[in-house]
C-alpha cells in the first residue's frame, strides 16, 4: 500500500471527477428544506454541506468512512488518520511510512515555548494550546505557496504537509504545555522509538503502559465527528478563505473550548467529584438525583449528557466504560460515572428538555484520565483537541483537494422572518 501521500494522490482525480458530475447532472436536486425554528436553533439537522471522513448517525453514533468507531478501537491513532484520510486503514508498510513522517516532522520550534512562557501562570490550557498553533503559523508551508502563487489544484499537497507538520508537533506542544502549566518539571523529548499516542503519554510524564492503551483509546475515539460540530465547521469555514491549516486548526480548537463542546469533559468530572465531595463519598441514587435537580434547578445543564445529533448512549462513551471495566473497575470515581449513566438519563427525561438524555463522550473520559493519575481538569479538552486536529486536519486537505468553496450561508433578519411568517 503506497504512503498516505501517494495513496491520497491517487486518489484526488476519481474524487474530482464524482465532485463534477454529481454537481452537473444533478445541480437542482433538493437535499433539505430549512424551517424557522432550524434558523433560530443553531441550524440543527440542515444538510447544507459535505463530510466524508466520518458520519455521525443518531442511533448508531460515530462511523468513520463505514466502520463504527467501537469497531477500530483495537486501533491506533495513525492509523485512524490514515483512514480519515483515505477510506482504508493502513497495512504496516504504510502505517510504518506514517509515523516515519510524524518522527521527522517532530519538534516544537523554541520560538512558541517563548511565547508561552510569556503568557499568564494561569492561563487556560486550551488558550495556551490554540495559542501556541497560532504561533507555529510562521511555519505554514501552505502560506509560502500560495504567496508565491501555487495553482489551485495544488493546494491539497501543501495543506497535507502543514497537517503532517501539525499533527507530529500536536503532542509535543501540549505535553510542553501541561508540564508548564501544571509544575511538572522540564519537558521531557518525543521518544522517536514511540508511537503517536504512547509518546504523548509519555512526554506527559506517564511511562505506564496502561496509560500508553488509555492514550490511545482516547485520541482514537475523539478523532472526527463529521463536519456540522462547531470545531469542524468553524475549521471548515476558516479553511475556506483558504487560511492555512493553523489558523484554521486553531480556530477549530477555540470552538472546541467552549463548554457545551469540548470543554464539557472538564466541567463532566468536576460535576461528578462535587457531588462526591458533598455527600462525602460516592452517592446513593437518591443523592444523585438531588444533585442532578439541584443543578437543572439553577438553570444549568448537567455535563456530558445530551447531544445535538445523538439520540443513544454514544459509543465513545462505552468504549470507555468498556475500557474502565478493564482497567479500573474498582476506582470510586470510574464507579460514580457509571453511576451516573444509571440515573442522569431518567432524571433528564423526567426535566423533559434534552432531546437525548443519554451520555456523550465527555461522561465517561475524565475517570480514565483521573485513574492514571491526569487530574488537572481543566488540561482535559487539550487531549480533546490533540485528537480532534486529525478530523479537523483530514477534512481540510480533503476540501482543498476538491476545491470548496468559501463558505457563505445566507443570513435574513428577524423583519425578513416576521414578513416572510406574516406578522
Ligand atoms: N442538561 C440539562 N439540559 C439539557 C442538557 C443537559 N445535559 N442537554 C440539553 N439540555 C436542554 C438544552 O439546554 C435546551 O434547553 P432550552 O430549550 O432551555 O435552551 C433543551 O434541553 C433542548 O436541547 P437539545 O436540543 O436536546 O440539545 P442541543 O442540540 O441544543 O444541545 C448540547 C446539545 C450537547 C449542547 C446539550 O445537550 C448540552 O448542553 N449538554 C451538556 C454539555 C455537554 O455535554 N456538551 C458536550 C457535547 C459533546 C461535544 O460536543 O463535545
């Protein structure tokens, strides 16, 4: 099997070709019609674009170019980028080829660990993160080529090599940043002999070859999930002005730090642990569910439950309680999550708002982390992010590869809607 590079090329005038005829000979067929509540509610189920790395069905969650993410959890993360990327999981020569790549491409320029030394103690990970992408941009090969006036069918090729650039500094850079951040002494280098995810563990400051598993579950399962989540989206749209892979991987990140996104999974376990805390210990069902009333109560949502698309458990979260059941079924706080999953669920059904009461991603990751040691909340969505640059990264040299076009949704305005309603 040729090397990701080859093997996409090869690729590129089949997907061009599908692209133009599919656009010609049926330009006026209809896909979806938008109603007024879909424009005032976040545009919610509108297809309205194109993603084929992944496929987010609400019963079935996470599909990745066919195969159901609890089906590639026995995989390791190049090898979903591969995937991503190509519609085949690699064979060894290929996946071999690839972290060939990420070990050449490693290394975080001194410039960013000035920059981020430079920025308050306290600052939140996720800033310093997208901070130091941002920083790294000086890099981007696909500025350089379009400045110098790169054709457009080539795009695809400098954009995949600012995504290779990225993805094999992504780990460094916020393994740097949680040693900083958190007092954890100096950074410890990228062990060439390492896989992505194990060396991520590893510079984290954790050799423990569980936490290497754990590692890699997690950047496996938070790697893609289609194109219309705020991360994606905002990716895909910057990515259109043909801003080069770092802004646009950055401006994917900052999305994901909001907390009905990403974000959730570090306010998940600081829910859980509260409600330890405040009935000093893990808490009878009764208990839950008064903490979980108390929370909807003050207006708050209850983290890591609920999703725009899903409307089951999401598989992610049970590959994770799958994993716990292995590696720490006797850890109170993974035993509180599981808890949780038996009550939340009936109680926000009880509240009647959520659309799906049942369990996102964010439920179930913090106690694998929180097991192996990694309690530093608020570095959680960074894990997050270090995975989700590989759909983030996929879709965009995909789109340059097509060449999309700039992203441009009409707005009207609320007279436009009360006209258009007859008030
Ligand atoms: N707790 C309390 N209320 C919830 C809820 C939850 N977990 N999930 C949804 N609701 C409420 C919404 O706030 C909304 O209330 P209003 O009508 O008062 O605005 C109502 O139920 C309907 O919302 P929905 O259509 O079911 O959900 P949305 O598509 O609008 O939002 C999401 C989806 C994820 C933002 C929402 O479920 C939520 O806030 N969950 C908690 C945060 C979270 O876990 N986010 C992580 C999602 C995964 C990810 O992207 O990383």
């Amino acid at each position: 099997m040729p090397a990701l590079h080859d093997k996409f090329a090869s690729q590129i005038p089949r997907l061009r070709d599908e692209l133009k005829a599919i656009a010609k000979d049926h330009a006026q067929h209809k896909i979806s019609e938008v109603t007024v509540a879909q424009a005032y509610g976040g545009m919610r189920g509108v297809k309205g674009m194109i993603c084929d790395t992944s496929l987010v069905e609400p019963d079935k969650g996470l599909i990745i170019r066919g195969i159901p993410i609890l089906e590639l959890t026995d995989k390791i993360p190049e090898e979903i980028f591969y995937l991503l990327m190509t519609g085949d999981l690699p064979d060894a020569a290929a996946l071999k080829g690839l972290q060939e790549e990420y070990t050449k491409r490693a290394g975080v320029p001194d410039y960013v660990w000035k920059v981020l030394e430079a920025m308050p103690k306290e600052s939140h990970p996720m800033a310093m993160f997208d901070t130091g992408i941002l920083v790294m941009e000086h890099e981007s090969e696909f500025r350089k080529r379009y400045t110098e006036g790169m054709k457009k069918t080539d795009y695809w090729e400098p954009a995949l090599e600012d995504s290779l650039n990225l993805l094999a500094k992504l780990p460094e850079l916020a393994a740097g940043i949680y040693r900083m951040r958190y007092d954890k002494g100096p950074r410890i280098p990228y062990d060439p002999k390492l896989d992505w995810g194990a060396n991520y563990a590893h510079m984290l400051g954790n050799d423990d070859k569980d936490f290497y598993s754990a590692m890699r579950l997690y950047l496996t399962l938070h790697c893609d999930h289609e194109g219309g989540n705020v991360s994606a989206f905002s990716c895909h749209t910057v990515g259109s002005a043909l801003s080069d892979p770092y802004y646009a991987v950055s401006a994917g990140l900052n999305g994901l730090a909001g907390p009905l996104h990403g974000l959730a999974n570090q306010e998940c376990l600081g829910w859980i642990l509260k409600v330890v805390e405040k009935f000093g210990g893990t808490p009878t069902d009764e208990q839950l569910k008064e903490a979980a009333w108390e929370t909807l109560n003050s207006g708050k949502v209850i983290p890591g439950y609920g999703h725009a698309v899903l409307r089951c458990p999401d598989p992610r979260f049970v590959a994770f309680v799958d994993f716990g059941a292995k590696y720490c079924a006797d850890d109170d706080v993974y035993k509180t999550v599981k808890k949780v999953f038996d009550i939340i669920p009936g109680v926000l059904k009880e509240h009647g708002k959520a659309k799906n009461p049942q369990p996102n991603v964010d439920a179930g990751s913090g106690s694998i982390l929180y097991h192996f040691g990694l309690r530093e909340f608020p570095y959680y969505t960074v894990l997050f992010a270090v995975s989700r640059s590989m759909g983030m990264c996929s879709q965009l040299v995909i789109n340059r590869a097509l060449g999309t076009a700039i992203t441009r949704p009409k707005s009207v305005g609320t007279d436009w809607i009360k006209k258009e309603v007859g008030l």
